[in-house]
C-alpha cells in the first residue's frame, strides 16, 4: 500500500483560509504529524485574533457606542465583565497555541494587582530536587532566591468560639464560688459573636446579598440558619446602632452646606398583597472638592412617600445651602412658612440639565439642544481645572471665567424659549431650565458649592443594587433599618474605612457599655483598626 493510500488521500484544509490545500499525503509520514501540528497551531492562532478583534469592537461598542448611553451603570459592568472575561480566554488560547520559544514582547501583560504590606504571607521554600553539583564537587551553597507573591483566597471561614470560665472554690471554707463574669454579647443568650452579625448586615447592605441567599450559602458550609433568624439578628444590631446614625445627622446637619436626594425602596405591603413604593432621603455631607476639614457623611431616611414634607421633617435644624435636583416638592423648604428654621438657599444642579438636553439630543438631534450641551461642557471643563482648590480661589475663577458664560446661557436660553414651543419636548427642558435658573447660579457665589449634586447620587447608588437584588423591603420597618444600617456602611465608605472592621468593632463596643456620652467615637470617621 503507497503512502496515499495508507492516508487515505488525505488532505489539509485550512479553514476559512483563501490558501491551496496541502497534500499531507506528499510528505514522508514521520513528518506528516508534526506538519498537521504546526498548521492546526496557526489557525488557532488566526481564529483566535479574529474573536479577538471581534470581542474588542464589542467592547467599544459597549464604552462609545449609542446604545450604551441606555444602559444602566449597572448593566455596563456586567458588560464589561463578560466581554472581559471572554477576551482573557481568548488570549489564554493564543498563548497556548504559541510556540513555547516565542519572545517575552508577545507575552500578554496582566494587571497584577496590589498586594498589600498587611497581608499575612505563607511562605513556602521549593527547594530543588537535589543540591548535588552535577559535576561531582559536593554540595551546592545557597547563593540568592528569586521571591514570587501570589493572592490566595480562603472563603469565608465559620467557627465556634467557646468561652470557658473555670470556677474556683475554697477547700476550707464556704465563702462561695469565684467565677469571671461572661464576656458580653449584643445578643445575649444568642448564637452569633458580634463578627457573625457584622458579617451578616455587610453582606445584605454592602454586597447585596438578601438573608434567603445567605441562608443557602451558610447551609452548604452545614450551618442551618433560618433567614428569619439572619433577620432577628439585622433587626437587633439596628436598634442598637440607630444612637450612632442619630449622631451622624447631627453632625451634618449642623453643617453649612449639604447634599439631599431621593430614590425609590419598594416594601411589601402586606394588606394588599403586592408591593408599594416607599422612599430613601439621602442627606449627604461632601466638602472634598474644595478641601473643607469636615469628613464626609450620608445619613438615609425612610419614608413611605416622596411628599416634600418629609425633605421638611428631615432638615428640621439645618440653615445652610442645598443642592439638590429640580423636584419641586424640594420647593417648600425656600418659603418663609418652611418649618424647622428659615427659608433654605438653594443650589441646583447642572447635570440634570445637560442630562435633559442630552435626552431632547439623541432623541430628535436636534441643534438647540447640541448648542446647550457645548455651552454646560464649558462650564465643567472650568470646574475641573479649580477642583480641589480652596473656596476664594474657586469662587474669583467663577466669577471671571464662569460668570460671563452663565450670563450668556441665560440670554440663550431665554432668545430660545421665544423660538420654541413650550408645549414641545425641547420646550418642557427649556422651561424646566428657567424655573431653576436661580438656583443654577448659586455656585457662582459661593466656591463651596458644586456646580451639581452628583456627589449624592454616587453615595444612593448602591441602594439601586440592594434594591435589585433583595427585589423589595418587607416592611415599612424594615425599610427603616435598610436606611440605618446603609448610613453607616455609605459613610464608612467614604471614609477609607473597611465596613465589615467597622461594624464589628462598633457592634462590640456597644455590647460592651460603651457609654453614651462618648458616642462620637462610634462614627464611621473616627474608627481605625487600633481604637
């Protein structure tokens, strides 16, 4: 049999490749093999750089494309992540599908990463097989090492801790017994350490995992804990936590300028059987883009309606500058009749405004709306050029640079409303920006205000994503603790402060008496790991 026939005439077809077959059956057969080998390795290489190619137009397409522009944030990152996560396969599969002498320049640079200085290292010394010089001399000596960090992950480690106090007694008298008193607990008589609980509250408030779904996770670890009971636990830490929330309102209320939004938490209401829509207020304190000395803050309030009156309730002792959106039931809070202390200045917010020419924009093109975005764009190029600068200095570079181009936003915006219909969708914005014009000129006199307030809206955005992941509230009240305990995590946050260190150390100082005078030392801002 010739070697055609022993190959079965065989021929290679490189796929979607424009190039002759090769006849492998012309090649001697102790190459044919290595020959197959080489040209499989090359198409690999070929499909891989075209879902290469392919992954990274998706990826441009998700950042710049117009379609992003109506997607969550959200829905962005989990974008990103899956695009991501398949160009590494992709390029994993180039670098093995590489020949093993390819040079260092082709191998992919990775993001390693920072790990830091506090981290335990385990270390590990790999010695060689055998420290015999090959030529027969002896023994090798240590001249040097090469040092290799890795990040190693242990999941979540359950244990028991069991406190033992031994008691003690005279052998010749009968004064009585001497026993230590028991360590104190948050939850006297419970199961959980003070750890356990933080540990719960973070994972519901900061990683947006419901009790039901802890619940499961702690059962494949072969812990059975009802989520009513992961519940008890939530609800218990925030009443002892709602003093340290109470003290982190007082703070930023008596500040001279303050951030205030709203977002929706939808409860279960029981009565009728579906959900309704109850409220988060967020008051925020955020004076590091001017350099103020007052650490930053946010306290949530739960409501079970957007009412202004509630904006009313919640400010009661604050009389200082507001930013916030257009919402008008922010409206009552200027008015001589507001109660809990005089009329509020204002300070709206631009972004809302280049938000809503942004929509007339991609909806209709049109060349008003264009022209209005050019001009905001100004004002924040500005804006980013003095932030982090001092009050003064902020305030005279609006006022010589701003300033003129503010006035001729007003000129615009009123030559246009005379163009326009007010009845139109350019008109509605048009409209909406002329109601609030006041208060879009409030950061021209003040170089502590922010030209918008989405220094708020960054803080409530994780309240979206508890929101979408526990579905709904089950109660008003719990509304209430979802706020408090998300109070405390948001300003920890903010703070450098590791949430989960936090609450532990609080929970416990708590448990422990801590008294009540000395509160302030329980705030977010003034924790650190050796207090």
């Amino acid at each position: 049999m010739n070697d055609r026939a022993r190959s079965g005439g065989m021929r290679y077809h490189p796929a979607m490749s424009s190039a002759p077959p090769i006849d492998l059956s012309a090649l001697p057969e102790s190459q044919r093999t290595a020959v197959l080998a080489v040209l499989q390795e090359r198409d690999a290489l070929k499909e891989a750089n075209r879902r290469l190619e392919h992954l990274v137009a998706e990826l441009n397409h998700v950042v710049h494309g117009k379609r992003s522009e109506k997607l969550s944030e959200d829905d962005r990152q989990l974008a990103f992540e899956d695009l991501e996560t398949a160009v590494a396969e992709v390029e994993t599969r180039k670098e093995q599908a590489a020949p093993p002498t390819r040079t260092p320049g082709l191998v992919r640079q990775r993001n390693l990463g920072h790990l830091p200085t506090g981290l335990p290292r385990i270390e590990r010394v790999i010695e060689p097989a055998s420290l015999d010089c090959p030529c027969g001399c002896g023994r090798m000596h240590r001249i040097g090492e090469d040092r290799t960090e890795r990040l190693d992950i242990v999941p979540a480690q359950l244990r028991v801790l069991v406190d033992i106090r031994p008691k003690y007694a005279c052998r010749t008298c009968s004064d009585g017994v001497t026993q230590a008193v028991a360590a104190p607990r948050l939850i006297e008589g419970g199961l959980p350490t003070e750890g356990a609980i933080a540990h719960v509250l973070v994972s519901k408030f900061a990683d947006h995992l419901p009790f039901y779904r802890q619940s499961q996770i702690l059962a494949r670890s072969g812990i059975q804990i009802d989520r009513s009971t992961l519940a008890d636990w939530a609800g218990t830490a925030a009443f002892h936590l709602g003093p340290v929330v109470d003290r982190l309102s007082e703070h930023l209320k008596g500040s001279t300028k303050l951030f205030m939004d709203e977002t929706t938490a939808p409860v279960l209401d029981p009565g009728r059987g579906k959900t309704k829509t109850g409220y988060l207020w967020a008051l925020a304190r955020d004076d590091r883009g001017w350099g103020g000395g007052d650490p930053p803050g946010v306290v949530f309030t739960y409501q079970p309606s957007r009412a202004g009156a509630h904006a009313e309730q919640i400010l009661q002792g604050f009389d200082g500058i507001l930013q916030l959106d257009g919402y008008t039931g922010y409206d009552r809070l200027t008015r001589p009749s507001r109660k809990g202390g005089a009329p509020i200045t204002v300070a709206h917010c631009w972004a809302h405004v280049r938000r809503k020419l942004k929509e007339v924009f991609d909806r209709d093109g049109s060349e008003i709306a264009a022209e209005g975005l050019r001009r905001i764009a100004e004002l924040y190029r500005i804006e980013a050029e003095i932030r982090g600068m001092g009050p003064g200095q902020r305030l005279s570079a609006r006022q010589a640079r701003s300033a003129p181009l503010v006035a001729e936003f007003g000129d615009w915006l009123q030559a246009q409303r005379l163009r326009i219909s007010a009845k139109s969708r350019l008109g509605e914005k048009l409209t909406y920006i002329h109601r609030h014009w006041p208060g879009l000129q409030t950061f021209l006199h003040d170089g502590r205000v922010e030209i918008d307030s989405n220094a708020v809206e960054n803080l409530i955005r994780p309240i979206a994503l508890t929101r979408k992941n526990t579905l709904f509230a089950g109660h008003d009240e719990g509304g209430r603790t979802w706020a408090r305990i998300a109070s405390l995590i948001a300003t920890a946050k903010i703070n450098g402060v590791e949430p989960f260190a936090y609450l532990k150390a609080t929970l416990e100082a708590i448990a422990a008496g801590h008294p009540a005078s000395s509160i302030d030392e329980l705030l977010p801002w003034s924790f650190n790991l050796s207090s």
